[in-house]
C-alpha cells in the first residue's frame, strides 16, 4: 500500500502514513461519493460549489497504520453496524423528516469512539481550510464567522490532545473533555462532507459555535466543542459512557438532511 511521512492525526507523532479509508471501508465508503468543496474563485463560493467525485470511496494519508489498524479493529466493525441501521431510513423520501431508528443490539461506545477517530483525520489540525476565513450570504443568518472570532480555535487547539489520548485508549469511557457529539442521517447516496475545525455564528446574534463536522452516506457527525449547532440533530454524547464491551438497545430519533453545500451543517432551507 502507498505511503507517506507525516504527523498523524490520531498519536501526532510523524510516522509513514498509509492511505486508509475514512471512515472505514464497510461503512459503505468503497462506493463512489461526491464531495462538496466551495468554489473560492467564484462570485458567491457559498452558492456555488465544486463536485468532486472521488472513486471507491473516501481515503486519505492522513493516519498512521498502527493507529488505523488499531481503531479499526477496536471501532470499526462497530460502526459499520451503526451504519449499516440506518441504510434503509437514509434516503431522500425521509428527508427533513425525524425519523424512528431502533438498533436492538449496539455497543455505543465504540461507534462513539470511531466516529471521534473519523472526525479528527477528516479535520485538518492546523485549522488551515480556507473556508474559516470566509463569510459569505447565507439564507438562515448563520454562517463561517470572519477575523479574529474564526481565527480563535483556541478551544480546538486544547480539547483536542484529550480526545486523540480518549480515542488511543481502548476501553476508556466516560471522558473528561466537554464536547457534544451529534448525529444525523444523509439523504443522498453518494454524498459527503468534510468541514473540519470551524466557528460559526448568528449574524443577527452574534452568537457562536465551535464545531467539526464529518458526513458520508449514510450518517454525518458534529462535533461540538461550544455553543448550540442551529439545525436539529441528534445527540449521542451519552454513548461515551457505556463501557467497550457494553451492549444496549438504541433507540434515536434522527433527522435526515440533504448536503447543500460546502458550508459546516449547510442542510439548504430547512422550511
Ligand atoms: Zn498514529
């Protein structure tokens, strides 16, 4: 398998990273996904968006292999039961509707804990996407906040070292860090969404939210690291309390969105 030299998102010590799918293969990331991506040249990058199709699902040098291989082994399999639930609600007749999923049989943790390793090697560690720096129009009065406020990730920058030590040890439950974690059903097969590290805000309030976002059909992840995500998701912060090899039947009510565009928890109008 190609490799190469670089800091891991997972240990951050620099190794030779392998190219792995993110999240794992059997989370029904081998098909072909298209990824929004702003087009930055253009008059309004918050309408108008690149597509970029990228064949046999998504990967990329991003995690060394002791660290895939180790998260995949302990998460993975896990996961994919996760995702697997919620296939056949994940589809554009459902979308903006909440919609009833029981999972008879889970162990929480463990999705909870491979969906932190999926949103920490989507997620770029030096904040750099452009799309931080960016305002732009938006119908909902939220949006990437500019300058100073955006550039302040400081909240990141701390949290983070306890979330990648969380994720590195297997059985560890209960974390001490606080952020909330929050799921979401995608409509569009196909579809997909990194936003990385990013603060967004109310224009009208001023208010904001530090949040990290990954999507791939057929379920995204927000991960909140402050404030109040503006659309309705579905919290699942309490499975990080279950032990490793805990069992439970799961029972969400999740809303299901359409990727509108490259902008972080973008669902189009949602009226
Ligand atoms: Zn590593």
């Amino acid at each position: 398998m190609a490799k190469k030299v670089g800091i891991c998102r997972i240990c951050t010590l620099t190794k030779a990273l392998s190219k792995e799918h993110i999240p794992p293969r059997n989370a029904y990331n081998s098909e072909d996904v298209i990824l929004s991506k702003p087009d930055l040249q253009s008059f309004d990058p918050f309408v108008n968006w690149k597509k970029r199709i990228i064949q046999g699902g998504y990967s990329e040098f991003v995690i060394c292999e002791s660290c895939n291989n180790q998260t995949g082994t302990w998460y993975g399999r896990e996961y994919g039961t996760f995702a697997s639930s919620c296939v056949s609600t994940a589809n554009e007749s459902n979308l903006k509707k909440t919609v009833p999923i029981v999972i008879p049989k889970l162990m929480p943790l463990r999705v909870y804990k491979q969906a932190l390793t999926t949103i920490c090697a989507s997620a770029k560690p030096d904040f750099s996407r452009r799309l931080d720096l960016v305002v732009g129009k938006n119908p909902n009065d939220w949006g990437v906040i500019k300058p100073k406020e955006a550039k302040d990730l400081s909240l990141i920058s701390k949290t983070l070292p306890d979330i990648q030590k969380f994720i590195l040890d297997k059985t560890a439950n209960k974390p001490a860090f606080s952020v909330r974690l929050f799921t979401y059903l995608v409509a569009e097969e196909s579809r997909g969404r990194m936003s990385g590290y990013s603060k967004q805000g109310s224009k009208s309030t001023g208010k904001l939210e530090t949040i990290a976002e990954f999507a791939r059909w057929p379920v995204g992840w927000v991960l909140v690291f402050d404030g109040e995500p503006k659309p309705p998701l579905c919290e699942v912060s309490g499975w990080s309390n279950y032990e490793y090899d805990e069992t439970a039947t799961i029972s969400l009510n999740i809303p299901c969105y359409s990727i509108k565009s490259a902008v972080p928890l973008d669902f189009g109008r949602l009226s």
